[in-house]
C-alpha cells in the first residue's frame, strides 16, 4: 500500500462524514477510491490529469474535492482526526509551533 492511500482504520474513521449518495440516479463511484485519488493528487502535487486511472475519474476526484471543500466535509474530517490524536495523548497543544514563509513568485523572463 502507498503512503497516499487510507488505511482501513484511517477509512473507517472519515467514511461517517461522507455525505451518502443519492437514492436515484447514476450510481455514485467508489467514495474509497475517490478519496485515495484525491489524497494523491495533493500529496504529489500531480495535476488532476496525471492521477492514475485505479483512482477513478479525474473530473469526479476534482469534483468532489470542491464540493465538499464548500459543504465543510474536509473540515470536519480534520477536526476529528485531531480530536481523535489529541484524545489518545499523542498530541500536545502546548508543544506545538506553526511557521509560514511565503516568497513571491517572479514572471519567467521571456
């Protein structure tokens, strides 16, 4: 298994929060799959259309991740993997340190 796939555990914990599918229509593609592919994507730092084809549609993955970035699904996915650290000790909010630099991007002379 590749780092950028979910685990069963780490699958189990954010499946609730996946919004269910609708009961009419088009069947909805694997939410599992999906996820890997979009969990991909951000890890490499890939175009959506260089994601392998075992993810699934690109468009779908791309789709998905907007529509549940607008619905706050990623949100509380976050809140509850820190939840769940935090709970079990692992985290300690008293040791941690956040640092950004941000650095222009310059025009490629021509």
């Amino acid at each position: 298994m590749q780092l950028t796939e979910l685990t069963d555990k780490q699958w189990k914990m954010i499946q609730k929060y996946v919004p269910k599918p609708a009961k009419t229509g088009r069947p909805r593609s694997d939410d599992r799959k999906t996820v890997n592919g979009i969990i991909y994507v951000l890890i490499t730092g890939c175009r959506w259309r260089e994601m392998p084809e075992k993810y699934g549609s690109k468009s779908t993955a791309h789709r998905r991740l907007q529509n549940w970035q607008q619905n706050e699904i990623w949100k509380k996915i976050l809140s509850r993997a820190i939840n769940s650290v935090y709970l079990s000790g692992k985290l300690n909010l008293q040791k941690i340190s956040v640092d950004s630099t941000s650095i222009p991007a310059k025009k490629a002379a021509m």
